[in-house]
C-alpha cells in the first residue's frame, strides 16, 4: 500500500528536487562539500521529509507546521541557490531551472496551507 505522502503532488515535486539538487553540486569545488553542498541537499532532503512527516501526524495543526518547516527549508534552498550561482557554482540556466522548480513546490505547498487553513476557519 502506498502511503499517502506519497501521492501528494507537492511531495512528488519536493523529491524531484532533491534529485536535481543532487545533480547540480555534484561538481561543486571540493573545499564546498562541508560547507555550501552539503547544507543545499540537507534543505533540499528537508523539504519532502517534513512534507512526510507532516501528513504522518494525526492532528491539523501538527501538518500545517510541518508545512510550514518544509516552506522555510524551501526559502533557505532558494537562497543558497542564489548564493551559489554568485559564486559562479552554478550556470545561470540551472539557477533558472532550480528556482523555477522550487518556486512551483513553493506555489504547491502554499496551496496546501492556504486549504487548511480554510478548513480550520470554516470548522471554527
């Protein structure tokens, strides 16, 4: 049985995002694998796992928080994303294409706790 994470489309685009920040610094200078490489993929891992998480937990408030973690490890991605093309890391098409494709889990996660909130509001 599949859980239902899983099928959630934001999750689905949150983990093809892990997948493409993987690929994008793998070829990041050795000196950054401690520093900038790792914190992008451990936002990168945050963001569908508190998204996992979030929908594991039997309570409203406790999904929207961890919707809410998932949207900030989001932001700080995008940032260091930002940061790393500055330091020419990266092309400015894979920033493009990196900042495109959070911004689109970021418009699904947005959703997301913009329904609950609505559903909170309406059962209040």
């Amino acid at each position: 049985m599949t859980e239902p994470y899983r099928e959630l489309v934001v999750w689905q685009k949150a983990m093809q995002l892990v997948r493409d920040i993987y690929a994008a610094t793998k070829n990041f200078p050795k000196e950054e694998l401690f520093a900038l490489t790792i914190q992008m993929r451990r936002c990168a891992i945050s963001i569908p796992s508190n998204i996992a998480e979030g929908k594991g937990r039997y309570s409203r408030p406790d999904l929207l928080h961890f919707l809410m973690q998932a949207r900030g490890s989001l932001y700080e991605l995008e940032t260091q994303t930002q940061i790393a093309a500055d330091l020419k890391y990266l092309e400015e098409e894979t920033k493009e294409a990196l900042l495109s494709e959070s911004g689109e889990v970021g418009r699904l996660l947005n959703g997301m706790v913009r329904a609950f909130r609505e559903k909170e509001m309406e059962s209040s």
